[in-house]
C-alpha cells in the first residue's frame, strides 16, 4: 500500500492504474523538461542579445558584464539553495524556484518599453539577471538530489546525464524558435513565451511531483529495484528532512578536505568554461564573427547543441555500461569524461579557418566532446554523503558557475581589445585541457563517509 498525494492510501497492484512505464523514468523526464526550461530562459538573452544590443546601444563589455549577471547570483546562491534542499526537500524548494525564476523572465519584457539611459537599462537587465541567478541556484542541486532519490547506482550515471543533456537539448529546441519570434515580432515576445510555459511548469512540478515513498503511482516492485540498487529512497520521505540535524564543522572540513570532491570542483568550473561561451557569446560571434543573420544563427545554433545533447546521453550510458561490465566506479566516470573534453578543445581550431561550413563542424565536434565529458553531477552523486547531498551539490555548483562570471566577462574584454574573437576561442579551449588535469587530481572515486552522529 502506498498513500497518494491526500494521504489516501491506494493498492499500488490495481490494474486500474497504468504502470507500463516505471515511475523513476517519468520523473526524470519531468526534471529533464524543467531543466530544458532552465536553460532555455538562462539563455534567452544571449539568443536576443544582438538585438537587444542593438536596440539599447549597450557596447560588448557592457553586454558581457550582463552576460555574468546571472553567475554572480547563481554562485553565491549555491550554498543557502543546497541547505534549504537538505532542509525541506526537493518537492518545495523546486517547486517555488521554478515560480520565481519564470517572473524574472517574463518581466525582462518590458525593459527598453520607456526612453532612459543606456546606463539605467544596463543596470535594470543586470539587476533582473541577478534575480534569476538566485531564484534558479537550486535547480541541479535538486536534480541531482531527485536522481539520489530515484536511482540506482548503475542507472544513475544515465539519470544524470539525461538532465544535463537538456542544457544542449534547450539550444536546439528554442533557439529556432527564439530567433523565429524575434525575427516576426520582437525580442520582448521571448520572454513572454517563456513566462507562459514556466507557470504551467511549476503548477505541473507541485502537483504531481512527491517522494517515492509518497507517490501514489509507485509499486511495490519499483521500490524494492530502487532499494536493492542503492537509491536513497528515504531521503525526501516526509518527516525526515525535518528531523535532519543541521550541517556542522566537522561535517564542512570533512566535504572540503576530499581530494576527489575538489577534482570534481576545479573539472565543472572547466566544463562549464565551454557551457556559458556557448550560452552567452556563441549567438553573438555567429552574428559578429561570422556575418549571419539572427534568424540563421537560431537554426545554427541548434547544431551544435543537439551534437551535445547527443554526447551528454552518449557518455551517460557509456559510463553505466562500463559498470554494468564490471568496470570499476572511477574508470567508468573518468573514461568518458577524458575522452569527451580531449575533443572539446577542437574549438580552438575555429580560430585558424574562415570557413563558417568548418566552424560549425568544429563546434559540433566540440560540443559533442563537452557532452560525453559532462558527468560531473553522476560522480557527485557517487561521492556525496546522504546527510549533506545537497549541499555537496550546490558547492560543486558553485565552483563550477565561477566559469559563469568569469567567461563572459574575459571575453568581452578580449573582444572588445582585439575586434575579433580568436583569443576568445582559445581561452575556452584550453578549460578542456584543465578539466583533464583535474580528472587526474581526483583519484579514486567512492562516496565520502560521515561520523552517524553528524
């Protein structure tokens, strides 16, 4: 007997309820879809970006310390989003971050609507950013926590590299459809689209979304599978989180002594490096650098990103094959993260060709490589103690969107000193060269073990 969203409790062996497909793979596809959404409004405004450059008069170093707005929030966000998962679990705290962060996006409408400053606007865009960063910070913290929950060990590679994936699969879903409704109607229509589809996501997400304990659709026989291979299945049952004892000193110095969780920190910082150049600046030096039109670039752009959407689910099953093989934990991670950021720095070779043909292909190759390389969430999963998995989380998260501030800001300078983008090409490139040292640095990969009493 399992208890449905009321409390009623209903016989989970009725065949009055369909169970062709197993729970734990419709909620990673609702998280894949929030996550898509994520990154589809993270991104909406490098999509528009030369338009809306355009429109307000912003300069390429205004427009990239714009870009890293949203970092500096999402980075300091980390942590207190990490804690408040460990505290109230995943169901609430996603919940109320998808609200939020959908009416930061749907209120970048209606900037420019009245003649101010170019300073003031900047300031306005920069502030709205800002908000974003903070209402979106718990976002793949909770991903991660929900896969914990849901997935056994040798599923959870796939798991996590199926909502990761939904970063690239964002790009090549909306960018058509950005720069289509930018095209048609104006850049502002973005942002109110995407406003639209974020309520009904976050009313989606709180209404059928529950721990597995307490999701009415569960069976018995799930729940065993989960249990038997090593799901944390208890770990958002209600009631617990409330009774969870706060994090303490010794618990921190225990996280940030781990020489494996650093490795993971200093790799998602590199891997990260190639995700914002992409979602902030890739639009922008297809218009700026390579001459296409807005329209063009939203179908170009989409290339690329479903190359990476295909390498993320790539590495993802690569990796649980080699364990279902027998392969140990850390050479499962590691081999296809090597293997992917190897060919990730094929984005340098841009910066020797005029040809927008081979640029792309380049790209797409690259991208590919990022998103077989990107498993940074399934070993933070495979390190994190249960008493602080969130927290983990959202400390990886936060080292890793340094990249977030970092990125557009050193390549707006470069292109702004330069006129060109060349520099630029390089200094992403050389982050996958970084993230295999830090898959070097790691060392072995098992999860780290707290005293009970923390």
């Amino acid at each position: 007997m399992h208890r449905d969203g009321v409390g009623q409790a209903i016989d989970v062996g009725s065949s009055t309820v369909p169970r062709r497909v197993p729970t734990r793979f419709l909620v990673l596809g609702l998280i894949f879809i929030v996550t898509t959404m994520n990154y589809a409004d993270r991104s909406s405004l490098s999509l528009v970006g030369s338009s809306l450059q355009t429109d307000l008069g912003f300069s390429s170093v205004q427009l990239g310390y714009i870009f890293s707005a949203f970092s500096w929030a999402y980075v300091v966000g980390q942590l207190p989003g990490g804690v408040l998962l460990d505290r109230f679990g995943a169901r609430r705290v996603y919940g109320a971050s998808i609200a939020l962060w959908t009416v930061v996006t749907f209120a970048l409408s209606f900037v420019g609507l009245v003649t101010l400053p170019v300073v003031v606007w900047v300031a306005v865009i920069f502030a709205l950013r800002v908000l974003l960063g903070v209402f979106e910070s718990p976002a793949f913290p909770a991903n991660a926590r929900v896969t914990m929950t849901w997935f056994p060990t040798a599923e959870r590679g796939r798991a996590t590299a199926i909502f990761n994936s939904a970063q690239y699969f964002a790009t090549a879903l909306f960018a058509p459809i950005m720069g289509w409704v930018t095209h048609e109607f104006g850049w502002r229509w973005v942002f109110v689209l995407l406003g639209v589809i974020g309520i009904l996501l976050a009313a989606l997400w709180l209404r059928w979304m529950r721990p597995p304990r307490d999701h009415s659709r569960l069976d018995a026989a799930e729940l065993a599978t989960m249990e038997a291979g090593g799901a944390l299945v208890d770990l958002d049952t209600a009631g617990t989180t409330e009774r969870r004892a706060p994090l303490n000193r010794t618990t921190i110095a225990r996280i940030f002594s781990s020489r494996a969780l650093w490795g993971v920190y200093v790799s998602q910082y590199a891997v990260n490096a190639l995700t914002y150049f992409f979602i902030t600046w890739f639009p922008v030096y297809l218009v700026k650098g390579r001459g296409l039109t807005l329209l063009e670039v939203g179908f170009v752009a989409a290339l690329p990103a479903l190359c990476g959407f295909l390498g993320g689910l790539a590495g993802g099953s690569v990796s649980d094959a080699l364990l279902r093989r027998g392969a140990p934990l850390t050479a499962a991670r590691k081999v296809p993260s090597v293997v992917g950021m190897a060919l990730a720095t094929a984005i340098a070779i841009c910066s020797l060709t005029d040809s927008t043909a081979l640029i792309i292909a380049l790209m797409t190759l690259a991208f590919f490589g990022k998103g077989l390389g990107s498993l940074g969430w399934a070993i933070t999963t495979d390190l994190a103690p249960p008493q602080a998995a969130s927290f983990v989380g959202s400390t990886m998260n936060a080292f890793g969107n340094v990249a977030g501030i970092v990125t557009p800001i050193v390549i707006g300078y470069t292109v702004d000193a330069t006129g060109s983008f060349d520099v630029a090409l390089w200094f992403v490139a050389l982050h996958g060269l970084l993230s295999i040292v830090a898959m070097a640095v790691m060392g072995p990969i098992r999860r780290i073990q707290l005293d009970p009493a923390t």
